[in-house]
C-alpha cells in the first residue's frame, strides 16, 4: 500500500551551481521527457540573464515571465504550445530594468499556483543557485535538481552550497554531475550530505 504521507512532486526548479552554460538544459531535457508520457507539462525559463529555453524551442523571446510577473501579460498568452499540446514553453522575456527579487515575489507564487492547477508538472529552468531570487524560488517548488561541476567546485563552494539550500528548506531531489571529480572520497560526501532531502518525496513520470 502506498504511503499516505508521501509527498508528489509537482513544481520542479532546475539549477547549476555555475554561471557557465553550455547551451543546453537539463530542465528542457526533463520536461520533454515527462510531456512523451502523456502529461500536459509547462516548462518556464526562470533565469532572463542567460535564457535559453526560447534557442532550444526555435520560439521567440519578446515576452515571457517577466511580463507576466509585471502584470503587463496574462500566463497563457505568452506560453507557446508544443508536442500536441502537452508541452507549453514560457520563455523568460526581458530582464527587468530593476535588479529585484522578481521571482521571490508574490506573484510568482501566484503564477505556480495558477500552472500547478492546469498541469501535472511545471518544471523551471532556473538561474544559477547563487543569484538571491533562485533561493527564493527554491523555497516555494516542491522539489531542486542541482547541476554540480565536481571537477570545478571546490571544498569550501560545496558546503556554501549544502548550507545554502539547508537555509532556505528546499527537497533536492536530484543531483547532475558533470565533469569528473578531482577527489572522488570528497565530493561522494558532499553528494551524500546534499541528498539528504525527505525520501518520502516522489517524482511521477
């Protein structure tokens, strides 16, 4: 029998603990594969510094999140629809002149809540964790797949990390390594400590 107490996962943020991106999204990768499942899955390009999501989808990025999160555009008009109507792209849109915690805002939470009632998943490609606004968002998904540079992060980035998301009560679900690890002992501890998250959380695909 299944547990009661366990926990779905419905809102997904994906996010790398570098500024470097290699023009690919792990989170595009996710949402794709859950939308072949037969599941209506809305993907949001969270990080209008670097987006992404829009090159990957061939659509444009004249408006997206950050039109919505301005109030200046409701969610479904800027949300492109993709796979027979199972996958629906929001693009980020502009960076807002305003350095602020748009995505920490209430309106985010209001957008979630609005996708989380007309889709089994939203998944969020999210800025790299150490930007303000993407531990505020951390704290409001369900569930963080972290993408980690073993080779690259160093002793002290990885318990800034592990402390990091501890501070702001965030389930990692999920870890994506790249690059080998110079000591593999170490970051097989760091790896152990930051998986543990609730185990009664889930992932349905």
């Amino acid at each position: 029998m299944e547990n009661s107490k366990t926990k779905d996962i419905q809102t997904i943020l994906v996010t790398n603990t570098r500024s470097f991106t290699d023009g690919s999204s792990i989170a595009a990768d996710l949402a794709t594969l859950i939308s072949q499942n037969d599941k209506r899955v809305a993907l949001i390009d969270a990080d209008p510094r670097r987006p992404v999501i829009h090159t990957l989808f061939n659509i444009p990025n004249r408006v997206g999140l950050v039109d919505i999160l301005q109030d200046t555009r409701p969610p479904l008009s800027v949300m492109h629809a993709l796979h027979e109507n199972k996958l629906f792209i929001l693009p980020s849109g502009k960076l807002p002149k305003e350095n602020s915690d748009f995505l920490g805002s209430p309106r985010m939470g209001q957008l979630l809540q609005f996708l989380k009632d007309r889709f089994d998943k939203i998944i969020i490609h999210g800025p790299p964790f150490f930007y303000t606004e993407t531990s505020s968002l951390a704290a409001q998904v369900d569930g963080v797949i972290l993408l980690i540079h073993p080779g690259y992060n160093k002793d002290e980035t990885s318990r800034a990390i592990i402390e990091k998301f501890q501070k702001t009560g965030a389930t990692i679900i999920g870890i994506v390594m790249r690059n080998q690890p110079k000591n593999q002992v170490n970051q097989k501890a760091f790896i152990d400590r930051l998986l543990s998250y609730d185990r009664r959380s889930r992932l349905n695909i």
